[in-house]
C-alpha cells in the first residue's frame, strides 16, 4: 500500500491509518521516502509513504538600486541584477522590468519581478529619474570672430576655464545647448568645452589690417625774446627773432626796432 502525501512547510507527522509511522523535516523540499512502519492490519501488509514539502519561499532579487538616464538615451536597467531561489538557483533569466519610459524627461517608479518554478513571486520596486535632454548633436566648423574667447567646462559664464581660443581660429562645433546661446566645441588639438555662440562665425573672418598712425609735427613756438615787459621802454636785449613780440609798434626807443 502506498500513499503520497504532501504538506506545506513546517513540521509535520505522517499516519497511516491509526498507526504514527515517522517524522518529517518540511523545512527540506526533497521528496521524503522510506519513513515507514509495519501496519498491524489484516493483510499485515507493509506501507510506505512519500512525502513532498511544498516550497513557499519566494526568490531574492538581488542588486536593485536607483538610476538615471538622460531624456532620449535609454540604458541597461538589468545591469547588475540578479536574481536567486532556494530551489531553482540562478533564476536571473525569468527577470522582468516594466515602468520605464527613456523619451519622457522626470521620476519614474521602476518594478523588478521574477517567479520562481514553484510559482512564488518577489516584486521589487525602485526609481528612474530621466533627466531632459539637453544636449543636441551636430558637426560642423566655425570660426572666432573675438580677440580672445573663453571655453569653459559648463555652459556659464561661471564655469571653470579650460583655455582660450584667438580670433580666426577654427572649432568644431558637436552640440547645442537647449534653450541657450551656448555651444559644445571640439579644438584642434582635441579639447572640448563650451563657449558662446555669438563670437562663431561660418566664414574665416578677414585678416585685421593693423594700421600705423602718422606722427604729428609739432609746430615750433618762438619763446619771448624780450626778458623785461616792454610796453613803455623797449631798453631790454631783445636778441631773438621776432624782436617785435614784446615791443609794441610806436616804441621809438625799443632795441630791436
């Protein structure tokens, strides 16, 4: 006579008829066999059971955390992630994510679920932030119309200085800021950063023609020739040309007349 039994975990005691024929440990999930007694019936026959321990336990997911991504540039949301149960082992490929959505910029609620073979589920939740994209792709060459213009390692005129780059020289220009004046450049010698757009121009500016100024000759002033004011008596030495300039005209007596 055999007779299968299956019970939940815990401990529990088997009995065949009125007889108590063994003890089984239900924390195991291996099917018990040979727990057994002889059955003092009629036929004197000898019975065995079989029991199986139904398995509860739910799997673990394992490695679950927090992540975020930019608007439009979706990532590995499985990276990382595991997942394990008691019986069937490494289940990580029954894993499943749903919640999230890469072109919608905010806060999202992810969900981790597994099932294990026994048909016990784990949930797990955790959150998405998607960051507005920003940044906008492009390639193409643009010239310093500046003296000197700053780039720097964000968009603002805040940020720290990289270098700086003269006017005509070359950048290439590999993004647009959103909503702002600011521009992602790459430099000839590979450095990026970012600079403002209204010092770009699409054509080489013109070479600046450095213009030397013509000095101005200085006319010569003629000092005053008379050491003593001649307005009445011109007896002073006037000896420079003109002697006129400090004696008046109708001095009779001045030197120089």
């Amino acid at each position: 006579m055999n007779r299968n039994r299956k019970i939940a975990i815990g401990a529990a005691t088997l009995v065949v008829g009125a007889t108590t024929i063994g003890m089984v440990s239900c924390y195991s999930t291996k099917a018990h066999e040979n727990i057994s007694s002889i059955v003092e019936m009629q036929s004197n026959a000898s019975a065995t059971t079989i029991a199986t321990v139904a398995d509860k336990i739910q799997p673990q997911i394992l490695g679950v955390s927090d992540k975020s991504a930019e608007q439009g540039t979706p990532i590995d949301l499985m990276l990382g992630i595991s997942a394990l149960d008691n019986i069937d082992g490494d289940i990580t490929s029954k894993l499943n994510v749903s919640g999230a959505d890469f072109t919608t910029f905010g806060t999202q609620e992810i969900t981790y679920t597994v099932t294990d073979i026994s048909g016990n589920t784990s949930i797990v939740k955790s959150s998405l932030v998607v960051t507005e994209k920003i940044l906008f792709e492009c390639d193409y060459i643009r010239y310093i119309t500046a003296d000197s213009l700053s780039i720097r390692d964000n968009h603002s005129t805040e940020a720290g200085l990289i270098t700086s780059v003269g006017y005509r020289d070359a950048v290439t220009v590999i993004a647009t800021v959103k909503d702002t004046n600011w521009v992602r450049v790459r430099l000839s010698n590979g450095t990026e950063g970012y600079c403002i757009n209204d010092y770009l121009s699409e054509s080489q500016p013109a070479v600046k023609v450095v213009v030397t100024p013509t000095p101005t000759v200085a006319t010569p002033v003629a000092p005053s020739n008379c050491t003593s004011n001649c307005s009445t008596d011109c007896t002073s030495d006037c000896t420079l040309i003109p002697r006129s300039q400090n004696c008046p005209t109708g001095n009779p007596n001045g030197v120089g007349w």
